[in-house]
C-alpha cells in the first residue's frame, strides 16, 4: 500500500491542479493562487487539503 504524501512540491502541486510550476511560482509573486508554506531551507510546498479547498472556493472567469 502506497501512502498517499500531505504535503506537495511546486511541481507536484502544479500536476495536482492542472497548472504548471511556474504558474504557481508566479502567483506566489502576487499572492494569488493556493496557499503554500515556506520551509526553514527555502523549498516551498501545498498542503493537498489546502490545494482541495482553494479548487473549490476559486471563482470561475470566463475570458473576454
């Protein structure tokens, strides 16, 4: 049986979403996007519940 992991890379975070990394490295620039936490040696990682939640609390935007 394989443990499923709590907390996720950017890279993992961003397959998890649909996203790419970078996108996700961009909204940390903004502060939009999934809330993350960065750990003591830099690397950030998404909590997979946060990353649930944010999916369905997001508003959907058509584009113009």
């Amino acid at each position: 049986m394989q443990l499923e992991t709590k907390y996720l890379s950017t890279k993992e975070a961003g397959r998890y979403l649909g996203f790419s990394h970078k996108t996700l490295e961009a909204w940390r620039t903004t502060g939009t996007g999934p809330e993350y936490v960065k750990l003591q040696n830099g690397h950030v990682r998404y909590s997979r519940s946060q990353l649930e939640e944010w999916i369905h609390t997001t508003p959907t935007r058509r584009a113009a």
